[in-house]
C-alpha cells in the first residue's frame, strides 16, 4: 500500500485525492494547507491526517508519494523538499513558474533519486493519444504546421491569484502550455526560433469584453504586462504557426461577469 500526502486542498487537491483513493493500493494518508479548515475537510472524507503545514505533512514517515496542488510559485520549493525527505513527486502543471525554478526542481529531483512526474494530462487523453498514434504511424502523413485552439472559463480561486501573471504565469504558461506539450510529445525535443503574436488582458470586463484588445502585436510575445518573450516556432519539421487560448470571463447572473478575461496568442 503506497500512503499519499496531498499538499494544496483547494479544488485541485480535491480532485487528485479522488482519483489517488480510487486507485488500487493506494492510500490518502495526510492533506496539508495554510487553511486549516480546508486540510481537516479533505483529510476527514479520505480518514487522513490534516496538517497546516507542509512540512510536517513531509515528516510523517507515511507518506511515501507527494502530490503539489498548490499555487504555481510555491511548486519548485515544495518538489525539493519532497525529494529530500525521499518522497516520489506528483506535481500539477506547470512544474514552475520560472524556466530557473523549473531546473531547480528538476534536479533536485534528480539528485535525491526520487521520480517526479507533471501533471500535463493530455498524453493520457484517449482522443490526443489516438492523434498521436495516427502521425507516428504516417496515417495522415508527414506533419508541417500546427494551429490550436484552447478556451476556458477563467480559474476561480482563492485570492484570484490566476490573475497575478507573477504567480500564475497568465494564460500562456498555465493554459497553452497544455498545446507545448502535445506538440513537443509529437514533434521531439524544439529547436529554438522566432515568433510573432500579441496577448491581451482585460481586468474587470463585462460579458461583451469592451476596450479588450485583441491579440496582433508583432517581434515577440507581449503577455499584457509589459514584458516580451520570444517563444517556439520551429520543432523539427513542424513549425508551429498560431496556439491561442483564452480565459474567458465566467457570466454571472444578469448577463454580467465579476472576474477578469485574458487570450493570448504565440
């Protein structure tokens, strides 16, 4: 029987505890959160133990695999903790919020010989794995240009922290990351290129979304917050021609949306 700790008990920790518990031997032994209450909920449905702080969630000898739930900036911290107690690493996408930070946990992961897994579910979706079957076997032939398409309700959560780009990362490193995945599981390691696209934010927009304006911007990726970065063009033989996402504003009732919009184009 392998014992899990949940870190992070919002609706993400919710949801990997499910599907841990419904697992054969596998246990949810411990949930950890700085909400106390939020802990002691998650913990009770699965007869865990509820911890408000991660730290002691990593020094119960129990827990031998650690799923991170928690807000992207706090992910590369908590993987190298996990690996130096030993414990094997479940962590929700992205691994960070920083390509530095991501490196960090990678290897900390590594030197402590401990297996560290993100959570980028596509590969495992019946429809993207059938895709990917399909251009390995030559069926549709050679592929040369990739366009995706992602829309989403933008995240509630807690502090609305989805809507601080130093947390989340915005749209792009959170969402379209999904579409990076894919395509670098069907095309192979990137070779590093150009791009050209814009990104736009919108704080507070209504249901029409007024005065948002709409991605375009050339010589870069402009995320809305005044930094650039130059993202992937060129995999091999597929170029990557247009991935676009967007959050859209969740409706409330009266045809008015309380939350913040963003898209973003690369």
């Amino acid at each position: 029987m392998y014992g899990v700790g949940v870190i992070g008990c919002g609706g993400m920790g919710r949801s990997h505890a499910g599907y841990f518990a419904a697992l054969p031997d596998v246990e949810v032994v411990a949930c950890a959160d700085p909400n106390a209450e939020a802990a002691q909920r998650l913990a009770a449905r699965h007869n865990a133990q509820a911890y408000a702080d991660a730290q002691q969630l990593l020094d119960d000898a129990r827990v031998q695999i650690v799923a991170i739930c928690t807000p992207t900036p706090f992910h590369a911290d908590l993987i190298a903790a996990s690996a130096r107690r030993g414990k094997h690493i479940f962590c929700e996408k992205p691994v960070a919020r920083t390509l530095a930070d991501a490196r960090r946990a990678i290897e900390a992961a590594g030197s402590a010989g401990v297996r560290l897994m993100v959570g980028h579910v596509l590969r495992f979706f019946p429809e993207y794995a059938e895709a990917k079957r399909l251009l390995d076997e030559g069926i549709v032939g050679r592929p040369a240009v990739a366009r995706t398409t992602r829309n989403s309700g933008h995240p509630r959560t807690a502090g609305d922290w989805f809507a601080d780009p130093d947390m989340s990362g915005g749209v792009l490193v959170d969402m379209v990351i999904h579409d990076f995945d894919f395509l670098r599981w069907c095309a192979g390691v990137p070779a590093m290129s150009g791009s050209r696209g814009g990104w736009s934010w919108c704080a507070r927009a209504t249901a029409a979304r007024p005065g948002c304006r709409r991605p375009g911007a050339r010589g870069g990726l402009d995320d809305g917050f005044g930094r650039r970065e130059q993202f992937l063009a060129r995999r091999r033989a597929l170029r990557i021609r247009t991935l676009i996402a967007r959050w859209e504003a969740h409706r409330k009732r009266g045809g008015t949306c309380g939350n913040t919009c963003s898209e973003g184009r690369s």
